[in-house]
C-alpha cells in the first residue's frame, strides 16, 4: 500500500492542470481562439502543478525530521 506522502506531487498536478485548464479557457473564449488557450493554459497548469506538488513533498519532509527529533528528545548523538 502507499503512503499518503506520495500523493502530494499527484494532487498538485491535478489541482495545477484543473486551474491552468480553466483559466486558458477563459482566456480562448474571451479572445475567441479556445484552440490556442486551452493547451497553453494546461501547460502553464501542469508546470505550476508539478512546483506545487514538489513544494508540498519538501514540506512533508522537513516535518518527517521534525518529528523524529521529538521522538528522540533531539539528540542525534549516539550512546
């Protein structure tokens, strides 16, 4: 089974390719060429997606060492 950190760059595309998608739409319709808009729109979409995701896995990261630190009071020396 995976881990729920490994969907975080998933989710970030998908929230990335959805925006990116409509907003070129919206961009193709108010200019009347959708045929241009709507692939530029999801490129930008799935570039910011993918920065989202690997932002959002460099997070979950810096909190996974955080936790750690707890467990073992913080001392990373050995006994």
């Amino acid at each position: 089974m995976k881990d729920n950190k490994d969907n975080t760059q998933l989710g970030g595309l998908s929230i990335g390719m959805g925006l990116g998608l409509s907003i070129g739409t919206a961009i193709g319709a108010a200019t009347n060429n959708i045929g241009l808009w709507m692939p530029v729109g999801l490129s930008i979409g799935i570039c910011l997606g993918i920065a989202l995701g690997y932002s959002n896995k460099k997070t979950d990261r810096k909190n996974d060492n955080h936790e750690e630190d707890f467990q073992d009071d913080g001392n990373d020396e050995e006994k």
